[in-house]
C-alpha cells in the first residue's frame, strides 16, 4: 500500500532550466527521499524519478516542440503551462521512443500532432495492454498521430529541428539535432550509463552509436543525467564514448564470468575515466540488472 501522506506531491520538484537558448529542460528526480507514487517498487519512483529525468522543448515564438511528455499528466501539464505562459501557441510533441517514462503525458498534447517513427507508433501499440495497466497507469495511452520513417525535419519557429531514427537502447529511438551541433539524445545515452531494455541486440546498439557519433553532435542533453550537467548546456560528445565503452563491456560477460559480479565503479572504470560520466549511486541497481540481463541472453 501507499504511504500517500509521505508522498511528494507531482510536479512539485520539477525545475525548469534553459540549457541553451530556445531550449527548456523539464528536469525532475535524484531528491534523496522524495517519493511521487507510493513507499512500493514502482517505475516512476524506482526508475525515472531516482536515476533523474528531463524532457526538453524548443521555442521560438508561438512554436513550441516538446521532446517527450514525462513521467505523468502533472509534469505534461506543467510543461504545457510554461510554454503557453512564454507565448507559445502551437505546441507539437515528438517522442524519443516508447517506454512509460517518457509517453506518460502523452494525453495533454492530445490536441495537436504528436509525431513518432513508425517503430515507436508499433511498439506502443504492441505494449499498450501493460502500459495502461502498469504501476502507475498511463490510461489512456495516447499514440502518435504523424508518423515518419528514417528522418524528419520540421522548422520549430525559426529554428530547424531535425529528427532522426537511431537504433539505440531501443530499436524505436528518435534524437533531434539542433543548430549549433545540439542534439536532445532520449535514452541512446545516459549519465552515467545505459540501461540495457534489448540485451540481444547490444551489437546492433553499438553500431548506433557509431551512427550518432557521426551526427557531430558538440553539446548533448540525455533525458537521464545529472541536473547540474544539463542546466549547464549538457555534455560533450565523449558521453559517446563512455556509453560505448561501456557496452563493449557488457559484450564481454559471456565469456568473461569473472567481469559479472563487480560493482559498477569497478566494471565501469573505463568509461569513468574518460570523464563524461560521473557516478550516481542508483545506477549500482540499473549496472546489476543489465548483468543479469545480458546473461540471460541465449
């Protein structure tokens, strides 16, 4: 059961920070304590809300773009509220890929076109059953009404956003690339690392990352990392190189049993030492369940 008079209200931990100019962050989570949903395991509270989550909005003038609608309607609405309150009047919603934590407000920007690549639209169709059943219910999960395959550019006012389909964590993965080199990243990359939803499929992940690394992105803003990093103006392209690091490791657990049970400081070490990443403590259980996941496979 919930413990609803320990709880911390939606929303109210949010903070908005402008990472670059005509960019937002919507940055909520890593508040030592803090609870949304309920004392029991749940995704928000033990996924999203602990590991730190943003999603991100490019602005100029009566356009807005929204990069992922957050972890619930509260955090949607608030979003949608800052927008409208800094003039903008049309508000379109692109989604980084399919999983709860970033689909869950999808219904405040029901109004308006909320574009996916047709990955993402099969998999939330696939998957809707459990999402609207999960803990806590994204009921009714909203879909995608403009669809694109590949690469899709869109003016946001002035400003060109150009989206682009990567095969990264999730097949279905979506980042935009901005003027300047600035790409919104989704989950293709974390702080400080990833979280392994397709263990089959790391090899192909890793060949996406060569893909974005091509992109020549200088400034990158993952909808995980550190507050402190995004408000910043995000990180430098060696998050890059830190993820794949990282991954190349994983690669290695089947035939390298001896690697499975170190901690992620040590397993990790490479990829710390770049100093991209940094470490975070909840990230030992996300290490830990990748190991579990990755040997698993097969």
């Amino acid at each position: 059961m919930s413990g609803a008079g320990d709880l911390t209200p939606l929303g109210s931990t949010l903070r908005v920070l402008e990472p670059a100019p005509h960019v937002l962050a919507f940055y909520d989570g890593r508040v030592p304590g803090a609870r949304l949903h309920g004392t029991h395991e749940n995704w928000l509270d033990d996924g999203a809300y602990a590991l730190g989550i943003a999603s991100y909005a490019v602005i100029d003038g009566e356009d807005a773009l929204v990069y992922d609608s957050h972890v619930s309607l509260a955090h949607a609405r608030l979003i949608r509220r800052t927008l409208e309150a800094k003039g903008a009047r049309r508000i379109r919603l692109v989604l980084s890929h399919w999983h709860d934590d970033h689909v869950a407000g999808n219904a405040v920007f029901a109004d308006g076109e909320i574009i996916a690549n047709g990955e993402t639209d099969a998999l939330l169709r696939q998957h809707r059953a459990r999402l609207e059943a999960a803990d806590p219910p994204i009921c009714p999960l909203v879909l995608p009404n403009r669809l694109f395959e590949e690469r899709l550019s869109l003016m946001v006012g002035s400003v060109p956003v150009d989206l682009i389909h990567m095969d990264i964590h999730s097949r279905d993965g979506t980042v935009a690339l901005l003027p300047g080199g600035l790409l919104l990243a989704g989950d293709t990359l974390e702080d400080p690392i990833t979280y392994v939803d397709e263990p089959d499929r790391l090899a192909i992940h890793l060949e996406g990352l060569e893909k974005l690394a091509a992109l020549g992105a200088t400034r990158i803003l993952p909808n995980h990392g550190a507050a402190e990093a995004i408000a910043a103006g995000g990180y430098g392209e060696g998050l890059i190189d830190a993820t794949r690091l990282y991954v190349e490791k994983l690669l290695r657990l089947k035939n390298e049993p001896e690697l499975a049970p170190l901690d992620l400081r040590t397993f990790a070490a490479e990829a710390f030492a770049t100093g991209a990443v940094t470490y975070f403590e909840p990230y030992e259980a996300v290490h830990r369940r990748n190991v579990e996941a990755v040997l698993g496979v097969g």
